[in-house]
C-alpha cells in the first residue's frame, strides 16, 4: 500500500480558493471584515515588494483570516461549505476518479495543502472522499471561538515537514509515496516523494517535469 498525497489549489481544485473568498465575502461580510482584508491586502503589498510573492501571498492569506476572529465554529462551517459550493465547477473530476482508484487499491490519501483546513474539510465531505488532511489550521480560544490566527502555512518546504511528522506517528512505514502536486511551491514535496506527478502543469513546470522526468498528468 502506498502513501499518496494530493496538493489543492490549482491541482484537485483548479479555481482561485482567494477569489472564491471575495466572492462569498460580498455576501457575508460585515463592513469591519472588509476593512481587515483591506488593511492586510496593503501590508501584504508593502511586504511583496521587499521580501517577494511569496511574502505577498502568506500575509495576504493571513487577513482573510483575521476577518473569522470570533466566529463560532457553526459559522465558519456555513461560510466554507458555501465557499465549496462556488467552486463545484472547479473541481478536477479526472484526480477526483483517481483519488478513488488509489483507495480503491488500498492506498492512503492525504491532501496536503497551504489552503485553512476548514475549507478541505468541506471540500472532502462533499466529494464523499475517504482522505486525511494536513494542512494551514485556522486557531481558537478557550472559548471554542477562532482567535483570527493560523498555524504553520503548509507550503513549499513546510509540506515535506507536515508529511514527516503524519509519518512519523503511523505505525505502518510506506517506501511507496506518491504526490500530485501543480506549481513551483510544491517542487520540494515532488523532489521527496518516489513517484511525483505533475498536474496540469504551466510552461515553466512542464520544463521543470521535463528536466527531472517527471510524470506529467494533464486533464
């Protein structure tokens, strides 16, 4: 039986996880939330233009979650379940199939990802997918509420060290690990894995699949 993992934005969800956002924001949030997106889309800005897109793009992910500060879990539930609901038509059916091949055959799936765990967990249980998670927790308080703070984003060399740590605590060892993963961000988990998949991948990761032989899975 093998591990596999499977990356989210831009690979098993092919739509923009931000935009879907913006677009549930418009009909949920309140004129204070916006201004918290507002202030931290300026930091992230700031921020981009000295420390790179990746900066811009953590600090950005981090004002959205600013905006659930003292939400109950109930409602946070409602907003990313409606947040699946926009982006049903950006589902990549093709790896959903295979996702259940691979169980089908007994493999383990995770999905591995830099997205709030929150959103993956509606995503799965809509799609009815047997499949562990690892990805960016969203935090609360004692009082059960979300604090407005995130963990560890689960990106780029961090998705190899979440990968690790799940290992470490099963107590059944796989040598056999696949991943199908999308971008730039995600070449260190597909250089750590045996069998590394390529999805739908841009011009520049076609060159990188190319260079490394990796196998490409275009749907």
């Amino acid at each position: 039986m093998a591990i596999v993992t499977v990356d989210f934005d831009g690979t098993l969800y092919q739509g923009n996880s931000f935009k879907a956002m913006f677009k549930v924001g418009k009909k949920r949030y309140t004129a204070k939330q916006w201004l918290t997106v507002y202030k931290g889309v300026a930091r992230a800005l700031a921020l981009g233009l000295i420390k790179g897109k990746t900066v811009f793009k953590h600090e950005f992910f981090k004002a959205f979650a600013r905006t659930f500060k003292d939400m109950e879990r109930e409602e946070l539930e409602a907003f990313f379940n409606e947040l699946v609901k926009i982006g049903k038509n950006e589902i990549n059916d093709e790896l959903v199939t295979k996702i259940r091949e691979h169980k089908n055959n007994g493999d383990t799936i995770i999905v591995i990802s830099g997205a709030l765990k929150p959103f993956l967990k509606a995503f799965v249980k809509d799609q009815k997918l047997d499949v562990h998670i690892i990805s960016t927790e969203l935090l609360y308080n004692s009082l059960g509420r979300c604090s407005g703070e995130i963990g560890t984003i689960m990106n780029g060399d961090m998705k190899v060290e979440g990968l690790k740590k799940w290992l470490d605590h099963q107590e059944q060892q796989s040598n056999e690990i696949w991943a199908y993963a999308d971008s730039e961000s995600d070449i260190p988990l597909l250089q750590y894995v045996t069998h590394p998949i390529v999805v739908n991948p841009k011009e520049n990761m076609v060159k990188i699949a190319e260079q490394n032989n990796w196998v490409i899975f275009a749907t």
